[in-house]
C-alpha cells in the first residue's frame, strides 16, 4: 500500500496505482473538473491532522505539500522579495513557513516508530523550497524531490511545471507556458483593462500568501485555508474553476517521475519480502 498525501488530481497516484499498489490519497479538499479527479481512494482531510502511526502498513508515503508561498518569494518583484526578507528577519516564523513540508517527515518518522522498519517518503516541491527547508535529493526538471529518493532516476528532457517560461525574456511568457501545458488561459489575464493587468494566476497566489483572503467556494471550502490546494475567489465563476485546474495541472507529476519511483519500491519490497 502506498500512501499519497496532498495528493491533488493524482499525479503520483497514477504511477502507483500503473505498478499495482494501492494507494489512499489525502488532501484538504476534493479537486474535481470534469473528467478529472483524483483517480484512487480519497480521504478528505487536513494532512496536519493525520498520525503516522495508521500508515504502519504502507510501503512508500509520498506527498507535494503547497507550492505557492515559496514560488511566489521566487519571482523578482518587491512584494515577493519582501515577503522573503519577512522570513529572514524573523518577522514571520519559518515554522509557519515550512509546516506542511515538515509534518510529511513527522508522518514518516511516526509511521517507522509504529511498524519498526523504515517506511520510504519521497516529497516533491519547487526549486523556490529550497532556501527555506534545504537543498533537493533530485530534481526531475523543475520537480525537486526530498526524502528518500533513489539512486538511480530517469533523466527528465520535458519536465517543467510551467514550461518555456523565461525570466530574462527568452522564453514564453507564464500565460503562453500555461496554455500549452494544459490548454486553460489563466483567467483574470485582461491586458486591455489596466485594472487588471498583472492579475495571473502568479501574482494571485502571491495576493493570498500575503493577504490570507478568505473566502469560500460554492461546496464550502474555505480558501483561507493555509493547506488549501489553491485559491478561489468569492463568488466563484467557471473562470475560477478553470485558473485552479491549471494549478493543479501544472503541479501534477509526471508518470516517468512516479512511476519510477513505484516500481523502485515495488522493487525494494519484493526482495525484503524474499
């Protein structure tokens, strides 16, 4: 049995689930948008919550705990940097920070006290993680992973959680990267409405990080949750559906990435059962 925490639409899942595990996803909420959902069993609720100490049986945990605080530090704009500097100086507490990619390893470390052997977790996150809870195993392109990642991993050519979007200008831009890897514009993106210029979905997660706006969906999620996937606004429109399916398109993990590192443990516990 695999265990797969954040689990989103399943993009670790369907590699577990194409190297025959079972698998029971956790996530704060239900991601549903139209043929997709998250294609295994699925818990609702808050990861924070979860003991270790009932994953005892599991043979591999994985999770993607929320990205977007840390690629919104990431980006070179004065909010972002100052937000960085917030955490630096100690105005915020990094604890608050990193809880979410934290309580993965406290999830672990329960699990292997319960069973007496060690249960494997493998954590995918963005680069931007990095100054703040410490350098990657590997990264898959822009997918970096923490934990106990193999030896050996695939080498990625096409990997990118926004693909050919540039900095410095040489590449697509966020808007035209999105569309191409999941066909939905990210709604909001009006240039000809000076009101809403620079309202993509980016700039958006960044509002929230600083913001905490609360708000709640037409099934009662609270957005204001800090576990929340992503944000919705008030009022919610098909377009708000749309910009989090990007989200959780664009956050979901490639089937080379998660199915090598399923059929690596598959591996590992065939021959420990041997």
């Amino acid at each position: 049995m695999a265990i797969d925490l954040f689990c989103g639409l399943g993009g670790w899942t369907e590699g577990l689930l194409a190297e025959d595990y079972d698998v029971v996803g956790f996530d704060i909420e239900q991601h549903v948008y139209g043929d997709h959902r998250y294609p295994a069993q699925l818990v609702v609720q808050d990861v924070l919550t979860l003991h270790g100490s009932q994953f005892k049986s599991a043979t591999l945990i994985v999770a993607s705990p929320p990205c977007q605080e840390y690629s919104y530090m990431a980006m070179p704009w004065s909010k972002a940097k100052a937000l960085a500097a917030d955490y630096r100086s100690g105005s915020r507490d990094v604890k608050d920070l990193t809880a979410l990619f934290d309580a993965c390893f406290r999830i672990q470390r329960e699990a292997c006290q319960a069973s007496g052997r060690h249960i494997p977790l493998v954590v995918e996150n963005v680069r931007g993680a990095v100054p703040w809870v410490g350098r990657a195993r590997w990264n898959f392109g822009s997918f970096y992973l923490w934990g106990d990642v193999p030896a050996l991993m695939p080498i990625a050519l096409k990997a990118s959680k926004v693909p050919g979007f540039r900095f410095d200008g040489s590449g697509g831009s966020f808007q035209t990267a999105s569309v191409e890897a999941t066909g939905v514009k990210a709604p909001g993106m009006n240039w000809s409405d000076p009101a809403k210029r620079g309202q993509d979905f980016t700039r958006l997660a960044g509002r929230h990080a600083l913001e905490g706006i609360k708000s709640r969906d037409t099934d009662g999620y609270e957005r204001s949750h800090p576990n929340a996937f992503g944000w919705k606004a008030p009022r919610t429109t098909s377009r708000g559906k749309a910009r989090k399916f990007a989200s959780a398109m664009i956050a979901k993990i490639p089937l080379p990435l998660s199915r090598h590192i399923a059929a690596t443990y598959r591996q590992a516990g065939t021959r420990a059962a041997a």
